[in-house]
C-alpha cells in the first residue's frame, strides 16, 4: 500500500520512516535545481539541456515536500543542485526551512555549493539559520581550475577559502595539493 501522505489532516501524527533495516531515516537530502553556474567536464556538457521549469517542484511544493518529511522525523536536511544558490528566490525556502529548526522539529539546515555565490550569499544563509555549508573546489590552480569547471574561475573567496574569514563564518578545510574540501560553520 502507497502511504497517501499529501491526504494527512495538518498536525496529523505521522508514522516515522524506517529503512528495511529498522533504523531512523532522519537525514535527507533534497536538490533544489538541476541547474549550474559551473560545466564541470566529469558532471555535464557544456550545452546542457535542463528540466523543463514545468518539471522541477516549485519552492512552495519543495517547502511542503520538507514539511512532510520533517514531520515523518527528518532532522536534518541538506539541499543541494545543481548549485543550489542559483536558483531564483532559493533564499525564501531556505528561510522558510530555517523557521522549522528547533521548535519546528528541524535540527539542522545544510548546503553543499560550489562556492561561487557565498561571498554573495553567506551573511543571509546565517540569518536564516544555516549553520554549515560544504564548500568542494577541484584544483587550487586556477588554469586547472576553469579547465575542469568550463565556466567557473577560481574566484576571491574559492582562493581563499579556509584562509580567509568571511563575515559570520569559520572553516574547516582540508587542502591537498589537488582539490580541497571546506567546511563552513556560522559563528551566529
Ligand atoms: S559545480 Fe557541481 S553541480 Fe555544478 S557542474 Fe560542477 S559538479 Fe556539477
């Protein structure tokens, strides 16, 4: 039997969701868009063609989707793209979500980016309650860097990512000499 989740009564206890192997699902990740501001040679071609808009859930309908599995026990969420920054208007959903952290049931908000936004983008990502962004950069050689991405160059903060402190945040990288991997925590 299919549950009928979307036929729930509002503030209707729902059975939690357990894996075949008994255990708590209480991590999902959830891809805002398919879309990129990067062509990375090993993830897509450079012309891309992407979901029609008809296809892709709006933010209302990914808003309502994450209600629904918060409220079957999800407490941690990730979203991820694509990029995810690069979709219109993604700062109201991650609002909107940031709002269930805590009382809402919601323990933590997270992003894995390219990184090509951040600086744009950090100070309202902690606002709205993100508290970790996962930050993954191929090479630290910038020639590297836009062979492998096609479109992206090793911008201010992809440079100095886990050196160099962007206002409200602190990170955890781990370098080596071909790709680093920066962890993003909120101080707020
Ligand atoms: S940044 Fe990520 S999603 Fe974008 S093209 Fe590269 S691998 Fe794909």
């Amino acid at each position: 039997m299919t549950a009928a989740y979307g036929l729930a009564q509002p503030g209707a206890a729902l059975a939690p969701l357990i894996d075949p192997f008994a255990r708590a699902i209480t991590y999902l990740r959830v891809s805002v868009t398919d879309r990129c501001d990067f062509r990375c040679v090993y993830c897509m071609p450079e012309t891309m063609t992407f979901l029609p808009k008809a296809e892709v859930l709006s933010l209302e309908e990914l808003e309502r989707l994450c209600g629904v599995f918060i409220d079957l026990g999800v407490k941690r969420l990730r979203l991820t793209g694509g990029e995810p920054l690069v979709r219109r208007g993604v700062l109201e959903l991650i609002r909107a979500l940031g709002r269930r952290i805590g009382t809402g049931g919601l323990e933590e908000l997270t992003l894995t980016t390219n990184g090509s936004q951040l600086t744009r983008f950090a100070g309202e990502l902690a606002a709205a309650g993100v508290r970790r962004v996962n930050v993954s950069i191929d090479t630290l050689d910038p020639e590297r860097f836009t062979r492998i991405t096609r479109w992206g160059g090793l911008t201010r903060f992809s440079k100095g990512c886990g050196r160099q402190r962007l206002r409200d945040w602190r990170s955890k990288s781990i370098w080596s000499r071909s790709r680093a991997s920066t962890t993003m925590h909120s101080m707020r």
